[in-house]
C-alpha cells in the first residue's frame, strides 16, 4: 500500500490537502495485486515495442534510393521523419526511466511514463493526415482570416 506515494505523491495526505478525498480510500484503491493496471501497462509496453519493431522493420526493407522510380524518395523521407520523431519520443520514455531510478521521491513517475509509453505506442505519421485534411485547414484558414 505504500507503493503508491512513490508513484503518485500527489495522492498522499489527502486529508490534509482537504480536497474531498480520505487517505483510507485513496489506499484501498491500491492495496491488493493491481491486475487490471498491469495487464493494460503490459498491452501498452506491448503496442510500444511493435511501433518500434515495425519502424525498425520499414527502414531495413527500404529499397535502395532511386529518385527516377514513383514515390521512392518520399517513402525515405517518411521512414526517415518517423524514425526521428519515434527516437525523440523514446529518449524522452528513456529520461523518466532514468528520472524514476535516481530521483524516486520526486515527481509524479507513475503518470509520466505512462504517457511517454502511450506516445510512443501511438506514433504513426499516418496520424499527422488527420491533421492535414484539407476541409480542415481551409476552415483553419478562414476563422483566422475573420
């Protein structure tokens, strides 16, 4: 049960802070063995290490640069853009490991490599197009011209 104000000290003292919330239940919240936690936490490591193994994947079965062949040198493009930005995302996953092991008392771990973990499990340029939709940014485009 004390596991939990290393991971989120936040949650600690609860009482005191008199924000509605009790001590005892915050804790009972995490005593006993968090099977659903792990299983969703081995699920996202999971999904992180198949991003990372299929960008691996795409940049060993590039062909090799020919800018005369239809879309050859866009796709060493889009490998290399998402190589880049996968890499920040996973230094950045590599910092709070880091930051978790020197500084255990400090900060709120739990949280913040969850959502480094679940950044990279999410990365694909794919999502960028969402983003780059034409109806969307047209609309983008008028709002800021009114």
């Amino acid at each position: 049960s004390g596991s939990f104000v290393t991971l989120f000290p936040s949650l600690a003292s609860c009482e005191s802070r008199q924000n509605g919330l009790k001590d005892d239940v915050v804790k009972a919240v995490f005593d006993g063995f968090p099977w659903m936690r792990l299983a969703k936490f081995l699920t996202l490591l999971a999904r992180s290490a198949l991003v990372v193994a299929g960008a691996i994947l795409n940049a060993q079965a590039l062909p090799t640069r020919d800018p005369s062949k239809p879309l050859n040198e866009a796709r060493h493009y889009i490998v290399f853009f998402e190589s880049t930005v996968l890499g920040f995302y996973v230094v950045a996953l590599l910092f709070s490991f880091g930051n978790l092991c020197c500084r255990p008392h400090i900060g709120d771990h739990g949280s913040m490599i969850a959502k480094r973990l679940e950044a990279v499990a999410e990365w694909s340029a794919l999502t960028l197009l969402r983003g780059i939709n034409v109806a969307t940014l047209g609309k983008v485009a008028t709002e800021q011209m009114e």
